[in-house]
C-alpha cells in the first residue's frame, strides 16, 4: 500500500526498537495500529463491542465457568479477538 509507506516505516521503526515488555506495550502498540489502518481507536466503554480488556466467561469443562478477559475485542464489520500470551 503506496499511501501508507512512510507511516508504516515509522511504525515498524518504532516498535522494533521497543525494549518495554510486551505486556507493557500490548495496549499502545494496538492503538497505534488502529491509526496506522486508518480505524477507530478501542473504546472505554465495553458496550462499543471494540474494547481492551472485554470481559468473557470461560467454560471450565465442569459445568462451570470463570471470568476472563481479551485483551482486545473487537468488533467493527468482523469480529476480531486478539489475545497475547505471555
């Protein structure tokens, strides 16, 4: 994408050189990716359906069930659910 190929050098750029943990950047990293691709940022409201930190009951297996979170759920035209493992 020709339009786009200075921004995306600097945010390569950029976070190539981070040396914070991933934990520590997993938030920041994700908004500036929605800028990159010219989306809006998540939200501070879980109503949006685009938010960090949505809260999920897992199922255990048992019959019962655990509260969770995704580290980013988000849901503009497709639903997309991003989870980092640490």
């Amino acid at each position: 994408m020709p339009f786009m190929s200075d921004a995306l050098d600097t945010f390569l750029a950029h976070w190539t050189a981070a040396e914070a943990s991933e934990r520590a950047n997993a938030q920041q990293f994700l908004v500036e990716l929605a800028d990159l691709l010219d989306v809006p940022r998540p939200a501070n409201s879980h109503t949006t359906g685009y938010t960090f930190e949505f809260p999920v009951r897992i199922p255990c297996g048992d019959g019962t069930s655990s509260e969770g979170r995704i580290d980013l759920e988000w849901n503009v035209n497709e639903v997309v659910i991003l989870e980092r493992v640490h």
